[in-house]
C-alpha cells in the first residue's frame, strides 16, 4: 500500500488549530455536518446519474449509516454517495478554495474567542469532526471509478492519502472520538441528534445494530404544508441549506400552480454571510426536479442581487436530464425566476411596512445588495426604490425615498446627496455646511454601487437626484425658517470684491482649477471643492482611480465662502491686483480644500513653504 503524507494549506491549519482547541460547547453539530455532506454526495450522485444510469453501478438505493464501535470508541458515517477520488481528497479537504474562509478566521481572531458558531457559513464544516475526535479516517470510492482511496489525520498539521478498498461508490468516515466525547457513541445521543438536526433530510439515516433504525422522516420538508412544519424544523432546515447557525429573518414557503408549476421554501438569513461580496456574486439556492438535486450554481434561478436568500426550489416542469447550459436559456426558469423576485420583494414590502424596526436590521445586512438591483433590475427598479433605506443629516434613523420627499423644505425641488465611503467623514464635510444652516436635509450614499444606479435612475417622484458636491446644487430658492428676503441679502455683501478676488485666484491657479467662484453652500469653511454640473461626481473619480480605471481629465470647480473672515481679508488684499500674498493663499486655500477632501497635495515641498510664509505674515 501506498501512502502519500501532505500538508495542510495555511488556512486549514490555522481553522484546525480553532476548531480542536475550541472550548464550544454544542459539539453535537459535528454530526449534522456530515450528515449534511454525505446528503449533497446523494443529491450530486443522482443528478449525475440523470445522463449516465451505470455511476450507480447497481446501488440506487440511497441511505446514510451511522455505526458505533463503543469499544474501539469509534462513530462512522457512510454513504453511497458520488465519492472522491485522490484529487478530491486534496482539493476537498486538504485545501480551502472558499473566499469566506479568510474572514472568518480573521473575525476569529479579532474576537479572541475559540467559538466556532459559524464555520458551517464556510463550506468547511467537515473539519467541525476535530472537536470530538482525535483521529479522522476518510475511505471513499468516486462513482464510476474502481480505485478507492484512505484520508487520514489527527488534525494538527499533516494528513495522509493511500490506496484503500471499499465496496461500491460513496463515502465512509471513521471519527476515534476522544476520552471526554464518549456522549456521542450512545445510542440514544445519536437518535436525539439526528432527530434535532438531520429529520428533515430525504435520504434514510440508519442506525446500524441488531436491526436497522431510521432515525429520521426522510421526507423533503418543502413537500410538506406549512402547517406541518415548525418553526424549529424551518429553523434546522435553515442551517442545513445555508449551513448557517443564526437563526432566519424570514421564511418564504409556498406552492404556485398554474401555468408553471413549483413549490419554494427560501429563507433570508439574520445575518450577513460572509460571501455576500465576493466578485463572483453567486447564488445559493438549490434547484431541484421532483425532488431530485439538479445544482446548487445557478444564476438563472434567482437575481444576483437577492444571492443572500438561502434555500430550494422545485419544479415539475423542468427535464430531468436539463444541462447547466440549457437552465441559461429555459423559458421555465425564468418565469420561475420573475415569481420568486416578485415574492420576494413583496414580502419585504410588507415586513418594511409592519414591522420598521425589524426591516432596518434586514437592511443594514443587505442593502448594500438590494442597490444593485435598483441598477440592474428595470423591471423591478421602483420596487428595489421604495425598499431602499437611506441614512441623513436629518437625525440617526433610515429614512426611505418617500418619507424624504414629503419633508423636503418650501422651495426644494432636488433631492439632495453626498457620497463618500465614510459616514463619519461626511458628516464634516463642508459642502455639508449651507445645507444644514438652512435645514434642508442630505442623504449620505456610502456604498460605492451609489455612483451607479443613480445616474440611471436620475429622480424619484419626478425629484432629481443632486450631489451637492456637483456645481448644479443650488440653494438659493430654498430659505431658512423664519428667514426674510432682506436677511437673505445680507449674505450677498460685497459682491463685487469677491468677484475680483476668485478671477485674481483663477489667474493664479490657472487650470488647476475649471473655475473660481462664490457659494452659498459654505458657512464655517472658508472654501471647497466641486465638480462641474456635467462633469463626473468627485467620489466616482477617486473610487475609480483606486481602481486603475481612466478617469476624465476634469479640473475641479474651487468654492469661496463670501461670509468668512479670512475671506473678506482677501478681498481687501485683492483690490491692489494679485500679489504675492493672494498668489500664496490662492494655493493654500486649494490645497486645504484638497485636505478636507482627502486627497493628496501633489506639492508638498511648496504647501510647506506657503504655510510657512502665511503664518510668519500673521494671517492665520
């Protein structure tokens, strides 16, 4: 026999170093785990099987077995699965090739706590069998193949592969529970566990002795009714599915007959899965045939931008044998896929509706998400509009489109925004500035598919969408409450010196800057920077320069603020033409505006010696 002894990749090495040394204490979910496993290994065998009948090589009948050695203190689980063969082994259990896996050993360690509550989220649940066991034996058999091979390790760095035997396809997995485990080879704690966890998979559990048990109803819990199932069977259904152990939002279970005929039980998750943003964008909901496993990867069943529901859906309608290919273009689908996202978003219309405070939490975990169908989704754009939550300068609360809209002030015609990555540094903004002294509230876009689906949409309620760091921001309709016209006036004083101050500026700063001009966005800043009304959002430039991407050449717009006081020095320094004194505030002042931006000074040499000279001529 030949035996090949491998390491594990970095990140399974440190995940094992959590999971054995993990002081959690509901270790039973190792069981629902592998069972979990071994039930996908079934539902691929069977799909496969739809277009080549000899993988099952005589044994359709499919089952999962537990067993118990109490002596030799050894549980196994087997099924008669699609199996693995030696490349599978590596990749499947040597290696972590799930993008989710980096964040949660790094949320792991942040924590400083060895809970393990969320490695099913993760695809690697099978390394949950270190909690209680000290020892790990894998023999498995691919379908289709004759070779069969062992996996074997104790889980602290290295594991080994070699030849095996094993009669017919499928899996079998040896735990050498450890001293303080024995629980788990009683009789009793298996049936509770499975009953608990596992009732509701389709495929037979076993429990092997003098006479076979099944364990479980081995029913596919979305062909029941609703009102035979409980809460707590939707709840471990959930976790199965999702491989998730927080608890629901909300549960989807219906039957829509007709035309199109198929039964769906979804799930939104509580909290935010950790693949929520990879760039793939996947979904994860299991397509099934007449309750025969078809893939858990298709993008046709469901919008990507709804890739956060968890569960099933199952037709009648579609061909057993149906290939990844043709699910890309079956007109079946995708009227399956327009009935699911209409269910969808009018549940969470209702829940936004009745219950406000529950529906924020639902946001804070996806709308980051739900945005990009207001981008993508036509047909759906105004429906993703009212669901969407926005937070603003008015108070701490989200606030919908509507509800903005009917508090606009007398004279706004604009729904006004600021966009940036930080909320915090928005709120300092000092475009911010004119808009609060006048009471006129901004929503704050943070997500950076802001940029995107706002241009497209361009109004809500025939209201236009406004950045106010965009030269078409104007507040001179819009007054303060209680304010006068003559009160308003007094804002504009000495007009004409602030003139002569942004052209002697222009002069100086050449096309560094599109423009100089005057502003009543700013109150306590002396200056700020704008782009041109047609010219592309600042935000937008600086995400897309993060990102290697071209970027039009347009120079920034450069705000004074004709009410502050080292402004109207300026003015009075200004009447005698440009001087050296003008020439050096007219720099420092951009870059200041640069600063307060977060950008760069591309001179940092002369913005030195400019504050230099300013502070030793005493003007700040």
């Amino acid at each position: 026999m030949t035996e090949e002894k491998l390491s594990f990749q970095a990140e399974v090495s440190k995940l094992l170093h959590i999971v054995t040394h993990s002081l959690y204490s509901n270790k039973e979910i190792f069981l629902r785990e592998l069972i979990s496993n071994a039930s996908d290994a079934c539902d691929k065998l069977r799909y496969e099987a739809q277009t080549d009948s000899s993988l099952l090589d005589g044994d359709s009948d499919f089952k999962i077995s537990l067993s118990l050695d109490k002596e030799a203190k050894i549980l196994t689980i087997a099924d008669n699965g699609i199996g693995m063969n030696h490349d599978d082994l590596i990749n499947n259990l040597g290696t972590i090739a799930k993008s989710g896996t980096e964040a949660f050993l790094k949320a792991a360690e942040e924590s400083g706590k060895s809970d393990v509550n969320l490695i099913g989220q993760f695809g690697v649940g099978f390394y949950s069998s270190f909690m209680v066991a000290e020892e790990v034996v894998v023999t498995t058999r691919k379908a289709g193949e004759d070779k069969a091979w062992s996996w074997t390790s104790n889980g602290e760095g290295d594991y080994v592969i070699g030849d095996a035997t094993r009669d017919g396809h499928g899996t079998t997995i040896q735990l050498k529970m450890r001293e303080d485990q024995s629980e788990f080879l009683e009789d009793h704690r298996l049936r509770h566990i499975v009953k608990t966890y596992s009732d509701h998979i389709s495929i037979p559990i076993e429990l092997k002795g003098e006479e076979d048990e099944t364990l479980n109803s081995a029913s596919a819990i979305w062909t029941r009714s609703q009102s035979d199932v409980s809460e707590e069977q939707y709840k471990e259904f959930y976790h199965h599915v999702a491989h998730a152990f927080d608890e629901p939002w909300l549960t989807l279970h219906n039957r829509v007959e007709g035309v199109i005929e198929y039964t769906n039980l979804l799930f939104i998750p509580g909290s935010r899965p950790m693949d929520l943003f990879t760039p793939e964008r996947k979904n994860h909901l299991k397509l099934y045939v007449n309750r025969v496993f078809i893939t858990d990867d298709c993008d046709e069943v469901i919008p990507q931008y709804l890739r956060f529901v968890r569960g099933v859906v199952d037709s009648g309608d579609l061909p057993l044998n149906v290939s990844r290919e043709m699910l890309q273009h079956n007109p079946v689908l995708a009227k399956i896929k327009a009935g699911l996202t209409k269910k969808i978003l009018g549940e969470l219309k209702k829940k936004a509706e009745k219950d406000t405070e529950g529906y924020v939490t639902f946001w804070e975990n996806f709308g980051a998400v739900m945005k990009e169908g207001i981008y993508e989704d036509f047909a759906h754009k105004q429906d993703c509009l009212a669901l969407a939550r926005f937070k603003s300068t008015q108070d701490d609360d989200w606030v919908s489109l509507a509800q903005y809209v009917e508090r606009m002030k007398e004279g706004q015609d604009q729904i006004f925004y600021i966009s940036g990555d930080d909320i915090d540094a928005l709120k300092k903004s000092p475009q911010l500035e004119g808009f609060k002294a006048k009471g006129v509230e901004v929503l704050f876009m943070t997500d950076p598919i802001d940029e995107f689906w706002i241009p497209g949409v361009g109004a809500f309620e025939e209201k236009q969408f406004q950045s106010i760091t965009k030269g078409g921001a104007d507040l001179s309709k819009i007054k303060k409450d209680g304010e006068s016209d003559e009160d308003a006036k007094e804002e504009s004083a000495d007009k004409d010196g602030v003139d002569r101050l942004c052209a002697a500026f222009k002069v100086v700063l050449g096309d560094t800057v599109q423009e100089v001009r005057s502003t009543d966005r700013l109150t306590d800043s002396a200056v700020c920077l704008v782009a041109g009304e047609g010219a592309m959002d600042r935000n937008l430039q600086r995400m897309l320069k993060q990102h290697g991407q071209a970027v039009p050449d347009d120079a920034p717009i450069l705000e004074l603020n004709p009410t502050h006081s080292l402004i109207k020095k300026l003015v009075d320094l200004s009447a005698d033409g440009t001087t050296p004194t003008i020439d050096d505030a007219a720099h420092l002042l951009l870059d200041q505006a640069r600063i307060i931006e977060g950008e760069t000074i591309p001179d940092m040499t002369a913005f030195a010696r400019r504050m230099t000279s300013a502070m030793e001529k005493g003007l700040v």
